[in-house]
C-alpha cells in the first residue's frame, strides 16, 4: 500500500549515523550506525541494550546526546511531530484504561493523529478485525487477557495507516502459542499493507522467521546487521551420517579423515559428521568418500544454522553478557 508504491528496495525507512545517548550513569547508545530498509526488521537485543532508547529518539520523544538519525527520510531532531504522523508506534508496557473498550480507545487514538470522526471508526473497525479482535472490541479491556491487550496495542499503532511501526517488544508475556500469533500478524503488516515494521525483541531466536531484516545491539553498540538469510545460511552444514564396516568399525572417523582429505571442513558431532557447505560439489564429494570407503550413507541433510546458535558459537566470547533467553528460544 502506501510505502510499497513510493520507496524503492533500496531507500532506507530509518538511518542512524554515530547516534550516541548517555544518561548520567550509563551510555544507552554508543555511536551506532545503521540503515534499516523496508519490509521487517528485528531489533535485537537483552534487556538493557539500548532498544527502548533508540525508539524514543527515533520518534522525536528524547534527544540523542550525539550523532544523527532519520525516519522517512526526515531529521528526528527537527521533524519529530511529523514523524509521528507518519509512523506508529506499540510502547512494550501496559498502557490500556482499564474502564474503555478496545473499540472506543482505539478511535480515540484515530482521533488523536488526526482522523476525522467517520473515518476513526470504520479504520478502527477494520484494524480490529485484522488484529483478530470481534465481539470482544466492546468489553472494557480491564477484563482481556495479555494477548488481547497486546492486539489492541498493536491496532492503535496501525488505525491511522502509518508507513512504519515501531513496536516493542509485542510478544511480551505471551505465551508460544500467542507469540506465534503476534508474529504472524506483524509479518502480514508488511505483507498485506505494505507497512515497514520495526520489531525488538530480547529473545535472539525469536524475530528469524518474522524479519527480512535482523540488528543486533548490546550495551549500545551494533553487534550484527544484516539480512535474515545471510545470518542462517551464512554457515550452513551437511549433517552426515553412515554405517561402520569390518573394514572401518568407526565409519564417522574414517569418513571424517576423508573429507578432510577431499579439502572439505568437517568435525564429528558424535555419530554424525557437521560438514561445512562449500558449494554445490560438496554433496557429491561427500557421496563420493562414503562410497569409496565401502560405508552406506545413512543419512544426509542440510542444517541451516538458526540465529541463536550463530552467536553461542561465534559470539559467546566476545560478549559482555549472555543474550537472556537466546538458546531456549531458538529450538
Ligand atoms: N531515562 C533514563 N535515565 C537513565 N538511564 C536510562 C534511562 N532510560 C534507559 N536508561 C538506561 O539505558 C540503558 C538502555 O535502556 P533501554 O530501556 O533502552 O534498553 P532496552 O534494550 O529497551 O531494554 P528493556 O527491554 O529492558 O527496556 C539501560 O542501562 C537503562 O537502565
């Protein structure tokens, strides 16, 4: 719809450069540069790391201490009232009036970024029902569980047809199944509207089906940008399993030394071979060592590496701190 007609691929939806925020005792954003494109992109990060920081000067709502950033192209210093026109926004606390329903705050937030009165309630009729909330848009939203609160979140950042939301982290408190749920409707945002999505979360394996895009930030800084793909394929490996022989009672060992000898990356995972993917010809030289030392080839798989794992292996060390929750999310 609205972003999709008028940004090419290549236009950035927000850029930062060198954006820095110190408070008195901490330093939230340290000279983080990035440029983040349509389409989804998780925001990554433990708690602490700088993402509520990063939303509130994105929108205009607290100055960066130094350094520059954009949204839509405009100057979040000078343009903040503008940006918030054109970009919604789903804070990560509660803040829903207990005593209204779900349809009446809803309008109220329609109302509130300008829309006339006709057009608040039927954009807020059908916000609702792509959320996913029907009869219930009535009941005071005391009475809903985490899962509807969320929703109605989510529809008052989406009621006046932004180009880009900003949400945080909307899959708090809820459970697998109504995580599930929030991350198919963020995904659709985009799909079906058209509408870029930021997205944070501090669970690192959470976002990877969801985002084009993912940036990973801890204690400010960028740890990691870049697309969803390259991040899982980017090490991709062969899971190889075969059988033992007379001739080779340990068949893995002996399959190992081979690919090994065959110039190919591999180690042993127990019974089974991790072998890295060069290019296509890997398949066939793996094929062809199992087959040339009498073995039978019982299994063999690629296993495309999911996020959580990349930065346990690769990252662990260099990082200050764990990621809360990266390896339990990432199964
Ligand atoms: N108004 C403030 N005054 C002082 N320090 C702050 C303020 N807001 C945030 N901080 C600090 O800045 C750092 C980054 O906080 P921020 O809320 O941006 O992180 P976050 O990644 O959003 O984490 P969370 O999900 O826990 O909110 C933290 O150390 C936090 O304590």
């Amino acid at each position: 719809m609205a972003l999709n007609g008028t940004y090419g691929r290549n236009v950035t939806v927000i850029e930062t450069e060198s954006l820095t925020k110190r408070y008195p005792r901490v330093t939230a954003l340290d000279r983080l540069t990035m440029g983040i494109a349509p389409g989804v992109t998780g925001l990554v990060g433990a708690n602490g790391a700088g993402k509520s920081t990063l939303i509130k000067i994105l929108l205009g709502l607290a100055p960066a201490t130094e350094g520059t950033a954009s949204v839509l192209g405009l100057d979040v210093r000078t343009h903040g009232a503008q940006i918030r026109a054109g970009v919604g926004y789903m804070p990560e606390h509660d803040c829903l009036p207990p005593d209204v329903s779900a349809t009446e705050f809803v309008v109220h937030m329609a109302r509130m970024s300008g829309l006339p009165p006709t057009v608040a309630r039927e954009r807020t009729a059908d916000t609702l029902r792509h959320v996913g909330l029907y009869e219930e848009r009535y009941r005071p939203m005391g009475g809903y569980s985490t899962g509807m609160k969320q929703r109605v979140k989510l529809a008052q950042a989406l009621v006046h047809d932004p180009r880009l939301v900003l949400l945080d982290e909307p899959t708090n408190g809820l459970d697998p199944v109504g995580r599930d749920e929030m991350l198919g409707l963020i995904r659709r945002v985009w799909t079906d509207f058209g509408i870029s999505v930021l997205v944070t979360s501090h669970l690192l394996g959470e976002l990877e089906r969801t985002s084009d895009h993912i940036v990973v930030i801890d204690g400010g800084k960028l740890l990691r940008s870049s697309s969803t793909r390259e991040f899982t394929q980017a090490t991709a490996s062969l899971a190889v399993e075969v059988t033992d022989s007379d001739r080779h009672p340990d068949g893995t060992r002996a399959t190992l030394d081979a690919l090994v000898a065959a110039g190919l990356t591999a180690q042993a995972d127990g019974h089974r071979l991790l072998v890295d993917i060069a290019d296509e010809s890997t398949y066939d030289i793996v094929r062809d060592a199992v087959a040339g030392l009498g073995l039978g080839l019982i299994r063999m798989e690629q296993r495309r590496h999911r996020i959580a794992e990349l930065f346990t292996d690769r990252d662990a060390a260099a990082r200050p701190r764990p990621m809360e929750g990266g390896g339990r999310d990432a199964a």
